[in-house]
C-alpha cells in the first residue's frame, strides 16, 4: 500500500503557536513567522493572514501587523502540496456541487484521493486538474485543487475541494475549529452496545506495522480522535450504523470500531475479512462469501458534508446516496434477517 492511501483521511493543515521574545523588535508578522516555519513561503503566510487564519494574543490580525514583545501568535496553514507533476486526465466526476470557490465530489471506492508513490495516475486530484483545465491559474500550474480532508482509496462518498487560496485557507480553519459536519455510513459486525455512543481513543500509526493505525487509549501516542455513532438497523450478525466525526484522523472510524470489536465489514487490514459473527453452517458461510463479493471492499461511506461558504459565509450542506455495492449487501442483510 501506498503511503497516499494510509494518509487518505487525514486532515490537511498545520497548527502552530509561538511567543516573542522580550527583546524582540518590531517585525512583521509574515517575515516573523517565515523565519519560523519550515517549507513555507510568505505568499501562503499572507493568504494565511487574510483568511483570518493568523492570531495574535487570539485577535486576527492582516500580514503588515508588527510583532511586539511577548506576543502569543498562533496560525492555521494549509499543508503545502507535494511536488508532484499533476497530469490533468479525463476521469468521470460525480459532481454535487461548485461554485467559483469550492467543488463538492461524491467519490468513487477505489479511487486514489492525491497522486503520490505508487498512484501517480487515475487519482481524484487527475480528474480535477481536468475538470479545471480551462481556468488561467490552473492552466498554467500555478494553482492546484486545494485538499482538506480526504477519504481513503476504497472508502467512497462526499468531499469538498477548494478552487482558491482563500478559500483552502478558511476551510482549513474550520476544519480545524471543528465547525463542519460529517456524517458517515457503516456496515459493522456484530452489534456496539450501547445503541448510540462515543468511541474516544488516541489514533496513531501501528507499532508493529506502519502501513496501519492502532489505538492508544492511554493517549501515550497518536492523537486525540473522538467517533460519535448510531445503530440504524440491527440484523443480528452485522449493523448498519451512522457515525459523526468530531475529529478526522487517519482511518479514524474503521480503527475504533475494530478496537471496540466490532471492525467494519469485509475490511481487510482492521480484521472485518473474516467472519466474526453468525453459524458455521455452509448456507450462511456462502451468504457471507457471496456479500463480500458484492462489497469487495471495507462497508464505509462518507455520506453528507456540512461547512460555512468560505466567502458567502451561508451554511452549506451536501448529502449524497449510498453506493449499490453497500445497497446490495444491506438489502441481502435484510432479506436474510427477515427469514430467519
């Protein structure tokens, strides 16, 4: 796997914090903090700034404010994009939603969100290059689609994209704020009790193998990461259920259910491959076989969105259908239950 697909749904920014020194002199706070950051440059510090993504002593402040002497600055930057050729390829996009500053995607499964080592072709990111081919900043490479979250390769559903540096730097920020809604669909095994609840756990890579996540509940590694979900339907073996995320980490909602025993249906590399639940009698072994064909991939979809117009400011919100591959499986579910 490549290192893209384990990074796919983390989100896409970088908090700092620093405090001047008492003899610091006046200085501008973009030449102050590009001295300051790594891989940076004071064009993306002042789009920071404008976007009203650079505080000081927790007041935004516009790029010609003069640092002073123990001032508390805190930024939220969008991650730098990876130098990577980005060829524009004419790739099918579901399109929900654009505008002149964002576009809303419903993302195949099996579709590679960013191009990166091993997936430099037929990714999301190809298919908007494309998308923008005819808009001057995009053509001649200046600009590229600004990522904010992402979803990983075989998870499929809603993402929203920015078309502009401020609008990439105020999603940032609320993405960062925790100001969106995100609302996922998941078919689970077995059934989390109690019916509704929060799954809290630091995330962070496996110690044994860095390909994957593990939770850390002593919060000794990884990151904070809090999953609010919901029993939707029951079939006894297996659960439809609707997550919330209050955080986005990296598989943040495939690895807490598997840490609370119940991972995601037919996800291979959290243990939901196998069957957990049910008989050992060669009817229902098949059922399950002949469902993971149906779903050859982990039962997870990134079903609405909900952010603030990075310019308009107007509450936008963006659902999408499930997928025919989870439709399926749950209607066999179902059908399965209901004989029983």
């Amino acid at each position: 796997m490549s290192e893209e697909e384990i990074t796919d749904q983390q989100e896409l920014f970088e908090h700092y914090r620093f405090k001047a020194d008492a003899g610091q002199s006046l200085l501008r706070i973009d030449k102050f903090l590009f001295v300051r950051i790594e891989n940076t440059s004071r064009t993306r510090i002042q789009a920071a700034a404008n976007a009203g993504n650079i505080l000081v002593n927790n007041t935004t402040v516009k790029p010609n404010y003069r640092v002073r002497p123990g001032d508390v600055v805190q930024v939220v930057l969008p991650n730098p994009p990876r130098e990577i050729e980005l060829i524009p390829e004419n790739i099918p996009l579901n399109i929900v939603y654009e505008d002149d500053d964002v576009i809303v995607v419903n993302k195949e499964p099996g579709m590679v969100v960013h191009p990166a080592y091993g997936n430099y072709t037929g990714t999301l990111v190809n298919a908007l290059m494309w998308h923008f081919r005819d808009l001057p900043l995009f053509r001649t490479g200046e600009l590229r689609p600004g990522l904010v979250h992402r979803i990983d390769k075989n998870t499929s559903g809603i993402l929203v994209i920015a078309k502009n540096e401020i609008a990439l730097n105020r999603l940032s920020k609320q993405f960062f704020d925790r100001t969106t809604g995100r609302n996922y669909i998941a078919i689970v095994w077995g059934t989390p009790g109690p019916s509704s609840g929060t799954i809290t756990g630091n995330v962070g890579r496996n110690t044994r193998d860095r390909k994957i996540m593990q939770v850390f509940p002593d919060g000794s590694q990884g990151k904070n990461a809090i999953t609010h979900y919901r029993v939707i339907e029951d079939f006894g073996y297996v659960s439809l259920v609707e997550c919330k995320l209050e955080t986005g980490r990296t598989h943040q909602i495939r690895v807490h259910f598997s840490h609370i025993k119940h991972p995601l249906f037919n996800d291979e590399e959290y243990g939901g491959d196998q069957i957990l639940k049910g008989t050992t009698f060669a009817k229902y072994q098949q059922f399950v076989k002949n469902c993971f064909k149906i779903l050859p991939r982990q039962a997870l979809h990134a079903k609405s969105i909900a952010f603030d117009h990075p310019v308009t400011g107007k509450r936008l919100s963006f659902d999408s259908e499930l997928p025919d591959d989870m439709k399926q499986v749950i209607e066999k579910w179902r059908n399965y239950t209901s004989s029983r």
